[in-house]
C-alpha cells in the first residue's frame, strides 16, 4: 500500500503537536519551525501547516516553493513517480502547480515531488523517496 499524504493549514503548531504527537501518540516526522510539522498517522504522512497570510489565500511555502494549502496526495516508490512524471509531463493538458523535481537532496528526506491541480482545482501532490524508510525521518 502506498501511504497516503495530506496537508493542512491549523492555527497553533504546538497545539496541534499535543493533539497528534501527545495524545493521539503519532509519531513525530520533519518539521520546519514555526512554519509546518509533519507525523505520521497511523501509516500515513500527514503535514500541518501553520495558518498564515499566505495559506489562508491557499498557498504556503516548502523548502522556497508555493506549494497549495490544503492539499493531498501519494507516496509513490521512485518508478512509479518517474512514469507519472513521464506521462504528465508528455501531456499538454496536464495543469502543473510545480513540475517534477528532487529536494533534500542529501538529507533524510530525500524524495521527488511534483504538484498538479485536478479539474476542480484542487492540489495533488506525488511524491517518492529516495530511502522509503525515512518517510517521517527528521
């Protein structure tokens, strides 16, 4: 099963933390202070980004990209990714948010992603790994 991928905006980081990682007892993935946090839920890799300005009109930041908040998605194994990416990219309807690349680049969470808008306009996001055991590594 390939894990599932949400996120979305919350109005306190540390409450949300408390909730998920506390009480709930998910376990803690990467975050970036003050702005997202990430945990995994029971399996799934969820993203909790901090409400601000920018994401309450639907865009937040990752690593220097605007990418949409809310937005879901799917971890894909790195094959599966690079013939998504083929096929997307080899399609001229395809309503790119941000075409295929690598982040990370060295670092635990090494993946490829990629964001497209589905024809209502909402934000998908693949994304692979290059070591799928570090999908929550900080």
């Amino acid at each position: 099963m390939h894990p599932f991928h949400l996120a979305f905006p919350v109005t306190d980081l540390e409450e949300t933390r408390r909730f998920f990682i506390e009480k709930l007892g998910c376990a803690p993935g990467r975050e970036s202070v003050g702005e997202w946090l990430d945990f995994d839920f029971f399996g799934h890799q969820m993203s909790a980004h901090l409400q601000s300005s920018d994401t309450a009109t639907g865009m937040g930041a990752v690593d220097g990209d605007a990418v949409p908040i809310p937005h879901f998605g799917v971890v894909l194994d790195m094959e599966t990714f690079d013939a998504l990416s083929a096929r997307l990219e080899a399609d001229a309807l395809t309503n790119w948010i941000m075409r295929p690349k690598r982040r990370m680049i060295g670092e635990p969470g090494e993946q490829a992603t990629l964001f497209v808008r589905d024809p209502s306009g909402n934000g998908i996001e693949f994304k692979a790994f290059a070591n799928r055991a570090a999908l929550f590594a900080h």
